[in-house]
C-alpha cells in the first residue's frame, strides 16, 4: 500500500486526511497524464474520465475538486451522479473512457470518503498509475494549465447511470414475481437503482434505508448492520433480503427464516449452481485467507476446487483474470462473476442469488444447508498505527501462542485494514469459548502494550 492509495482506493475523513485540494490535484494529475497519452499516440481525441459518487455530503466538495482539476488539464469530466462503484467500472469499459472515478468510503461512516480510481478495462487503477499520482501530490513539480479550446468540460452524463441499470435488467432470466423482496440500501449508493431494477424483473419489493441525507449512509443499515433487514424479513413474512453497503459492491442476504447469509455462503450456493450448469469454468472458486474453514470443507465434498488470495477484491479479481476463473469473492460480501462484471456488484449478486433459488425451486436455506461453518470470532481493533503492533514482538508471541493451542483444528489471523485505521483480528475453530479466550488473549497484549485506542 502506498501513502494514500490502500487497498480500495485514498481513503481518510473528509476535509481532515482528505480533503479537496487533493481532489484537485488527484484530477489536475489524471486531466494530464490521459491526455499525455493520447497526445503521445497521436489520439486526437480529448481524454474522457467518468465521476460517480455515493450520497455522503462530502462527496460534492470532492466531485468539484476532480472535475476543476479535469478539466483545467484538459480532460473531459463525465459525471454519472449518485450511483454505485461497479456501474462506473462498467460504463468506463463498454464506453470506453480512459479512467473513472468512484468517490465512495465504501461502508465506512458518512465522515469518511474515498476517491477509487478505476483503469479504462473496469479493472481498479494499476499501481504503477498511483505511484505517479503519489509523487505528484507530495512533490512540487507543476503541471502545465490547459488554453483556449484545449480547456476540458464537464458532461451530464445520468444515461451511463441508466444503461447501467438496463444491463443489470438484462441479467435478470427468469421473472421475479410472486416473489417478495426486501431490499437494505444502506441510505447509499443502491438506493434508486436496486428498486428498479428488482421491481422492472416483477418483484414486490420492500425497502429500507432509502432516504439519504448526506449524513446517514450506512448508520446502523445495510450489509454491516444486517438485524433491520432481518427484522423486516421476519415481520413482513418476506421470501428473502439483500442488504448492500454504501457503494454497493458488497451484497449480504437475509433467508426466508431471518437468518443471514454470508459471503462464503453466497460463494457455496453459486458455486454448486455454477458447477451443475457448466459456467464454473477449472471448477475453481477464488477466495480469500479469510474464507471459512466449513467452506472448504464443502467444497471438498462437491468436487470444486480454490484458492485464497489476501484479502481484498482487488487480488482476488487479479487471480480470477489471470486464471480464467468465473466465480470468486469474500465473506463480507464482495462477490465477482467475472462474465458479467470486472468488480465486486452487490446488486449482480442479489441477482444471481435469485437467479440459483428461483432455478433450484429452493428456499434460499435450504441451499445453504448443507454448509456447516465454524464459529469465528471477528473484532476490529482501533489502533494509532496499524504497523508497529504487528511487528511487536510480545504480539507476535501471543499470536504464536494461540496458534499452538488452536492446533490443525483452527486457527489465527491478524492483519492491517486496507480501507481503516482498524486492526482486524479473526480467530476461527469449532469451539465458541476458545475462539473467545484466545481474541483475549491477544487483545489484552495490544492493551498493555498501549497500541490501543478507546
């Protein structure tokens, strides 16, 4: 990871660690380096870059700060509105623009916004594009201003948004009517989209969670706060649920019973449907070290193969394009059907959940059933520096500790968040209470150590 761009993308709160002069900058360097290229090659046409945004109130300060910078080089600056990160990855590669932009934290809180830079294939930026955008924003070099009709535009370009929409439509093969749908937007970037696309497939839909205001996105909503949508699926007596997260690359369900449906559940369920359909090609899934054991356990016994990446959809989209994998994801959510879309689609995703429980004539639980996972135990530790407790050498003792009395039954995992200023700690075994112990024990470590913040 670089100084600003992580895993996801430049990350930090609003006007403090990100703020709208590196937005300005951010596109000043884009606005040159695109239309460099098209110079270079003799392209006489101006470079185009693509802007989407979640609904944080932050993101206007930096939308303008990218489209000033844009077209003050010399760019084009289309902008999509609010609308989610896999339809700018789409609409930057069916209609060919050079770069697009994503301005969303993700599901992180409404303080916090991010700026995800997206490469003309729908693919996240290549690092070797971050590491000059790095230089640039701590260096003192200057750029040169464009003149006269070479100065860039901005465009309305809300029918990206639409074709969007009309595409997922399109992925839709089988009706959903009769079917009772509710749908948690997060108060995001879903919260227009989903319910036309769920309601044009003939759902009846139930939603919640559609009324951003700037300041609610994904507070106590969506994908990380899935008990409202299971309290509405239980009360209303719903088929199933899809909750997303503010930018709506990750997709949780909710069962007809109220129960939720991971990730690594949504990977077994498309995996098997895949499988008996011929579309799972190497009969291999992509998944990360965070993957449950009681996944691969699963998929052991169905005959499909996989592979971890480190976490982050970022590699394992990586593994999936070099290994012409169709199926890959996370638990939290992330899923990639690579025939389809070039990023994790929460949306997609609902879709073709659907698409397996309205073929298999199943109950979204009772595709589940036959996975059994193992109790793991998750917890986000709020640190000061994510770097030195790691390299700590009484944490990577207490860590070796829990290892050896986990065994070859469980084990441990303690990393760097990509996207926060978490430490993220997940112990997993078939015994709750030892799961429980262990965490303790570690965390008690970081807390003597004063690694810890509260």
């Amino acid at each position: 990871m670089g100084k600003y761009f992580g895993t996801d993308g430049f990350r930090g709160e609003a006007n403090v660690q990100l703020t709208a002069d590196h937005a300005y900058r951010t596109g000043r360097f884009l606005g040159w380096y695109f239309s460099e290229i098209k110079r270079r090659s003799g392209d006489k046409e101006r470079a185009k870059i693509v802007i989407g945004k979640d609904t944080r109130r932050s993101g206007y300060t930096l939308e303008y700060g990218l489209v000033a910078g844009l077209t003050a080089s010399g760019a084009d600056a289309y902008i999509l509105h609010v609308t989610t990160t896999p339809s700018v990855a789409y609409i930057a590669r069916v209609d060919k623009f050079d770069c697009g932009i994503m301005i969303s934290a993700s599901h992180n809180p409404y303080f916090d916004n991010g700026i995800k830079l997206i490469n003309s294939q729908g693919e996240k930026m290549e690092d070797s594009v971050l590491e000059k955008i790095e230089e640039f924003l701590d260096g003192n070099e200057t750029l040169p201003f464009a003149t006269r009709e070479n100065i860039g535009r901005s465009v309305d370009y809300v029918s990206g948004r639409n074709r969007y929409i009309g595409h997922l439509i399109s992925l839709g093969i089988f009706s959903f009517r009769g079917f009772k749908i509710g749908l948690d937007c997060a108060n995001g970037s879903s919260w227009y989209i989903a319910k036309c696309v769920f309601e044009a497939l003939g759902a009846e839909t139930y939603l919640i969670n559609t009324e951003p205001d700037g300041l609610n996105i994904n507070r106590n909503a969506g994908s990380t706060h899935i008990e409202g949508l299971q309290k509405s699926v239980k009360e209303k007596h719903l088929d199933i649920g899809f909750a997303y997260d503010g930018d709506a690359d990750r997709c949780l369900c909710v069962d007809e019973n109220g129960d939720t449906v991971t990730g690594d559940q949504i990977l077994y369920i498309m995996a098997k449907y895949m499988k008996e359909t011929g579309e799972l090609s190497n009969d291999t899934v992509a998944t990360t070290v965070m993957s449950n054991f009681g996944l691969y356990k699963a998929f052991d016994k169905e005959g499909i193969k996989y592979v971890k990446t480190p976490v982050g959809d970022k590699y394992v989209h990586e593994y999936m394009v070099k290994h012409n994998c169709r199926l890959g994801g996370e638990q939290s959510g992330h899923i990639i059907f690579s025939k389809y879309s070039t990023t994790g689609d929460g949306i997609l995703t609902s879709l073709k959940v659907m698409e397996a429980v309205i073929a298999k004539k199943s109950a979204l639980s009772k595709l589940c059933k036959p996975l059994k996972l193992y109790p793991q135990l998750l917890v986000n530790l709020s640190v000061s520096d994510k770097e030195k407790p790691l390299a700590d050498k009484d944490v990577k003792t207490a860590v070796k500790e829990v290892e050896e009395k986990l065994g070859a039954g469980g084990r441990v995992l303690l990393r760097a968040s990509g996207t926060e200023r978490l430490i993220r700690l997940m112990i997993e075994s078939a015994d709750g209470q030892l799961n429980s112990s262990c965490a303790e024990h570690i965390i008690s470590v970081m807390e003597n150590k004063g690694y810890m913040i509260r």
